[in-house]
C-alpha cells in the first residue's frame, strides 16, 4: 500500500511539475522543450536497446525523417512542394492559422506513421546483424539518409527547408511547443510502462538475454524485434516532426540527421540512466540534460572532453546507469526486501 501510495503522489508531483513548469521559468522554456525531447529519444532507443539488447547508432534516422515528412506534408496541402522548396519558403508563402494547425497536426501523425514503415523495411535488411555489426550497419543508414537528402533539391537540398513562423507571440509559442513534447514524453513513457508489463515485454527481454533460445522456444523473434523497432520509430518520427515546427528553419546534416549530436546523446542518456530500466532512460536524460547545459555554456571550446568524461565516468563505474546504482544500494525503495546482514553487506 505504501508503494502504490508512493508511486501515487511522484506521479502526481511529476505531472504539476509539468505544467507548471513553462509558466515558473518562462525564460527556460525553449531548454525545457528539449529536455522533453531527450526523454522522448533515450526511452525509445531504450525499447530496442535496453529491453531488447539491440543497440542502434542510427535511431537519428527516424528523427531527421520524421522532421523532413513532416515539412512536406504541410506544405503539400498548400503548395507545390518544389516551387516551395526552391523560393524562400516560409518568407514568402503564407499559411493561414487553419492551415499551419492543420498542417502540424497531420505532418506530425504522418511523420510518425511514415518512421514506423521504415522502421519495418530497414530492419528486414538490419536485424540479421548482431552486436557491433548492427549499430554500424543503422548508423550507415542514417549518415546515408543524410547525405541523399542534402542532394535531393526537390526538399530543398543542402538549403534545407523553412517553415512558417508560429503564428503568436514568441512566448505562446515557446509553451505551445514545449506542451506538444511533453504531451508525446508522458504518452511515451506510459505506454512504455504498459509495454514491459505485457508478455510481448517478456519476449522482447528474453531476446536480450538469449535470442536462440528465444528463437527455440517458438518466439517470432524476427517479428518482435521489427514491432519494437516500430513502436519506438513511432514516436521518434513525432518528436522529430515537432521539431521541425519549433526550429521553423532546418537543413539534412547539422539539424535533421546529427548524427554526431542528438545520434550520440540518446545513447548516453540511456547509459547514465541504466539500460533495460523504465526510469532509467528519463533520469538519465534529465541529468546529461543538465550537464550539457552547463557545459556547452561554461565551459565552451571544451564542452566535447567534458562529454567524454562523463562517458568515461559512466561506464567504469555506474555500468548499470544511476537506476542499478540505486537498486544495488537502496533496494527498499523499488520494493525489494533484503536480509539485515545483506543489506549492510551491500553498503
């Protein structure tokens, strides 16, 4: 009872937290807005890398896409993609309030949508791939995907593609955004919580542990591991599809698929959080949120060694991320009863 109770109110803090966020630090919003993204791309290479044991380098993939798919979907109600693409863009083509809400409603949808087929025709070629083999061969995908786009004028090549401004003031903007990436982070995070609860969990876990001896006891493996990549597809596209709202003005390489940037970032955040865990990935994302924060501000020109110290740091001694740190130390809060002596054994 008392864990139900207090599981009760963190949630319940959790969400006041949310909305009164925006509102408390107005100046914050924009940073706010991305910390929900973080959490929204470290659960989802979670659902394939920590619960099934197949670490992707190129879930970036389906971000740049889901921006991209997005784009061209409002556009296209409107206008002629091409003659778009190849004008100003959003400084000279106007949208109506209807047709930017519309626009962003559907291109947001679709984008997810469009990830999650991807998602299922790329891993019928990937996941014959095991370990190493299968993170290069999907980071392959995505530097591939980046570079095809930056050559294909049709959606603005190299130019990149602008998007109508937000029509408000900056501020209604700011939270109008920030309430869309938190609306996806807690849908994303409570179906998550579902997921790991149902047997389709346990089968994406006992992949992990053991493929061929999932594969033996009568496990669709294949099938499984294309569904998974899917649903974490799914809501990798939407965010990437806000995002392309929120930045108005994007390009293939530095803001769609940065590969190097948010590529690297949902892996670290999972690795500081813990693998495999379903706060890990959110805790994880709030703490590497803030020390990229503080160094990309303070300590510029070394922000990168700073990274890679923390990486460092990460794997030689939390190799089980903040949440198996925990667990190790303070199992009685995750509900776990332990004998006296282990307990001060484990100390």
């Amino acid at each position: 009872m008392n864990m139900a109770r207090n599981k009760t109110i963190l949630y319940a803090l959790i969400l006041a937290f949310t909305f009164i966020s925006p509102f408390a630090f107005p100046d914050f919003g924009t940073q706010l807005a991305t910390l929900w993204l973080m959490i929204i791309v470290a659960l989802t290479w979670d659902m394939t890398g920590g619960q099934m044991g197949y670490n992707s380098l190129g879930n970036i993939f389906f971000y740049g896409t889901g921006m991209y798919v997005a784009a061209l979907i409002s556009i296209g109600m409107v206008y002629d993609v091409g003659d778009y693409t190849n004008a100003a863009g959003g400084g000279i083509y106007k949208f109506t309030d209807l047709q930017y809400f519309g626009g962003l409603a559907l291109g947001v949808l679709g984008a997810g949508l469009f990830c999650s087929i991807t998602a299922v025709v790329i891993g019928y070629l990937t996941f014959g791939l095991r370990g190493p083999y299968f993170a290069i061969g999907t980071l392959g995908v995505a530097i591939a995907a980046g570079e095809l786009v930056s050559n294909w004028d049709w959606v603005g090549g190299g130019q990149g593609i602008a998007l109508p401004v937000y029509p408000g003031d900056l501020d209604t903007g700011k939270i109008f955004f920030y309430f869309l990436f938190a609306a996806v982070g807690v849908g994303t995070f409570l179906f998550a919580k579902w997921l790991y609860g149902t047997r389709f969990g346990a089968a994406i876990n006992a992949i992990r542990d053991d493929e061929e001896k999932a594969d033996a006891m009568g496990i669709h493996t294949l099938r499984y591991k294309l569904y998974t990549w899917a649903m974490a597809a799914f809501f990798v596209g939407m965010a990437g599809g806000i995002s392309a709202f929120q930045l108005i003005h994007f390009e293939p390489l530095e803001s769609a698929y940065q590969t190097i940037n948010l590529g690297i970032f949902m892996v670290v955040c999972v690795l500081l959080g813990g693998k495999g865990t379903l706060w890990g990935p959110v805790i994880g994302a709030i703490l590497f949120h803030l020390f990229k924060e503080v160094t990309w501000n303070y300590l510029l020109g070394w922000q990168w060694v700073a990274l890679g110290a923390l990486i460092v740091v990460t794997v030689v001694y939390f190799q089980d991320g903040v949440m198996g740190w925990l667990v190790h130390k303070r199992p009685e809060w995750f509900g776990i009863k332990v004998e006296k002596k282990v307990a001060e054994q484990a100390k």
